[in-house]
C-alpha cells in the first residue's frame, strides 16, 4: 500500500524539516519530494505535514506515520538482502557522538547487527571535533557528528537549534562571569559557547570541564553552571535557561554522515558503511527516546 520510495521521501522531510534539504540529501527535485509526500498524504488520507512558506512541521498523524515508515522500510531491506541472497562482510569502524546515547540510536544498532551478524562493527564514542579529525586521518569509516561551523560536507541527518540548558533553580547573576559547563576543545558545543559569549561581550568562566556527556549533566544538575546542548536533546533534570538571563543565542546545528576514504578499503567495508548509513537515515525519529514509535 505504501511506496518505500515516498516513505524514504517522507522520513527526509521529517528529519530536515525542509523539502529543500531533503531533496538535497535524496538527489530528487523539490518537486519530486513534494509529489512524494502529497501521494502518500493520498495513500493515507490524512496531512502529514503543515507548511508555509517559512517552516514545515509535523502533523499528529505525521508524527504517528513516522514509527510506521520506519519499520515498513526496515522489512523491506531485510526482506531485500534475505532474498538477494548475499551477507555483508567486513570490518566497520563507526565514530558516534556522545549525544545519540539517549536517543534510538542503539535500537537501529541492535537491528543492524542482527541483519548482518558477519559485519564486524568498532563503535567508537568521541567528541564530534575529534571524530571529525580521526576520519580525516582514516582512523573511522562512517561517523555520526555535528558538522562544524562553516563545514559543507556530510549527509545531513537533521538539524537542531542550540539551546542553554541548567538546573531548574539555577539563577545567574547579570554582574558575574557566566559560569559554563563544557566539553574539552575540540568540542563543537563548547567553541559555539565561547563564541557567541564573546561577540555579545559577556564575561565567563569554565565551571567544569568533562569529555563525558553523563559527567556535564551531573555537574549542570548539581547546579554548577550552565551548557549549551541540542534543544531536542535535553536531558531529564535539566531545563533550558530563561531568556530573561539575556544569554546570547546560540544557533542551529547539522548532526551529518561522514564517510572516510581510507586507502586500501575493501569494497566489504564500504557497502557495510553505506548500510548503517541507510539505516540511520531510515530510522525516522532519531532524536526521539529510546522505544519510541
């Protein structure tokens, strides 16, 4: 009943929220995904997105379609490499950021291990600034990263808004340093913090320095200070800052797909990368928690 073309389609737009980026990231013309969607929206009988000309925003039923799109397209390949008969093979090092360890990412992990059980998965967790810089150096075949300022590169898998986030009586006094939670350079989150801190003049001061994600949440729930973070991604106990402490905004950012280019790479490890690089686009609501249809 339902193309896995225009669900694959839909999942892009859901992800990106823009009918632009998704036709970047398919290779189709806009009026193509536009079509896409609009079948399916027939197939369905309901909207499944509400657009202007500014923004593009799922529906209730949108929302609902996504755990359906995901699991249709995951049978369908399952039931594609069962039937061509062929196993992947081969040796893949993955490099995730330490942000998807709350999200469904494990599921789509779990469910591509069991789909090729000869694959041999390195899962390394990093800072996204060090990821990028071991696959520069082919230490990693795929990664799962933010995309740093000014970067063009990588298959968007969605984009987010930065936010400030602290304890729920965390107060920040206007005349004091602004007392920062962050990761150690080369962090992404952290060179944004210090970035936009500096353009609107306010004064800081690193209140605690973790590579872990568990040990910045620890220290911004005891109420030392505050982080920036992915707006979809607030972890429990934490709540995003007030506008009212004038904080400057921190922007958007690109969680992308990076595939390395390492010499000698047997053509088992790419058609493994490019694999989990179908699941994790395939996975429709990511950034949702764990379990989450």
């Amino acid at each position: 009943m339902y193309d896995p073309a225009q669900l694959r389609t839909f999942l892009a737009v859901a992800q990106t929220l823009s009918f632009t980026r998704a036709s970047r990231r398919l290779g189709l013309r806009q009026s193509t995904v536009s079509q896409h969607v609009r079948r399916l929206e027939d197939a369905t009988g309901r909207q499944l997105f509400t657009r202007d000309t500014h923004s593009v925003e799922l529906t209730e039923d949108g929302e609902a379609m996504l755990g359906f799109a995901r699991s249709i397209l995951q049978a369908h390949e399952r039931a594609s490499a069962f039937f061509a008969g062929t196993r992947l093979r081969g040796r893949l090092r993955f490099g995730l950021s330490e942000d998807f360890a709350l999200t469904r990412l494990p599921e789509i992990l779990q469910a591509f291990r069991r789909d090729h059980p000869e694959v041999d998965l390195e899962l390394t967790v990093e800072l996204s600034g060090t990821l990028h810089e071991r696959l520069a150096a082919g230490r990693l075949d795929l990664v799962l990263a933010k995309r740093r300022a000014g970067d063009t590169h990588g298959e968007l898998v969605w984009q987010d808004t930065l936010t400030w986030i602290g304890a729920p009586r965390l107060r920040l006094d206007p005349d004091r340093p602004v007392p920062l939670i962050v990761f150690p350079p080369p962090g992404i989150t952290r060179a944004r913090a210090l970035e936009v801190l500096e353009a609107d003049g306010r004064a800081w001061r690193i209140a605690c320095t973790s590579t872990s994600l568990s040990g910045l949440i620890a220290a911004a729930r005891a109420g030392l200070g505050v982080m920036a973070h992915t707006r979809g991604l607030v972890p429990p106990g934490l709540v995003p800052v007030p506008a009212r402490a004038g904080l400057p905004e921190l922007g958007d950012v690109d969680f992308v797909l990076l595939h390395g280019r390492r010499a000698g790479a047997g053509r088992g490890t790419q058609e493994a990368a490019d694999a989990l690089a179908a699941s994790v686009l395939a996975g429709g609501d990511l950034h949702g928690p764990p379990g989450r249809d």
